[in-house]
C-alpha cells in the first residue's frame, strides 16, 4: 500500500458517492487497486491499468475507457453506488521495471 494520493468523496446524487482520487509520484506503476471498506469488511474494488504505447504517451484503462494521462499525476473517478466508505481506501499498486 502506498500513502502518496489524496481522496474526496462528493454526493451527485442520492446513493452515488463520487469518490475522485489525485494520485502522485505514479511513475513506472502499470497497475492499480482500489478497495474501499466499510465495517463489515470489502465494499468494492476498482481496477485501472496504465501502458505506454508506441506514441510514447500514456493510456490509462478504466471503467472500460482508455484515455491519454499525465505521469506527474495521475486523477481517477469512482463512482460508488455501494455506499460511502467508512475508512481510508487502500491502494495496491504494482510497479514494472521500464515502463
């Protein structure tokens, strides 16, 4: 797990908890988890995947969409209709030599 993003949980609609991560120093990262808990345990996890492309830019892959991101940081936005979680989210994320 890794501390270096910062998170805010916003409200569109009733039951939807926008939750928009910034995450920081994302170099050389190809993956990432999110897991969002409440008391009982697990709510939900999120999956992205990050590769770079023969453009030498960067496509992240999330929520069935690729779009162009930046390496210097690095934004996602979940929506979460399971609730709002109750505790810090933890982030895995895993890291590939030459990305």
């Amino acid at each position: 797990m890794n501390d270096s993003f910062d998170y805010e949980v916003h409200v569109p609609a009733k039951g939807v908890y926008e939750i928009s991560f910034n995450f920081y120093e994302v170099i050389n990262i190809q993956f990432i988890q999110i897991d969002l808990f409440e008391e009982e345990g697990l709510m939900a996890s999120y999956e992205a995947i990050i590769n770079k492309k023969a453009d030498n830019n960067y496509y992240l892959f999330f929520n069935d969409v690729e779009r162009l991101v930046y390496m210097d940081q690095l934004k996602l936005v979940v929506n979460n209709t399971y609730g709002k979680p109750r505790y810090r989210p933890a982030i895995y994320r895993s890291q590939v030599a030459g990305l």
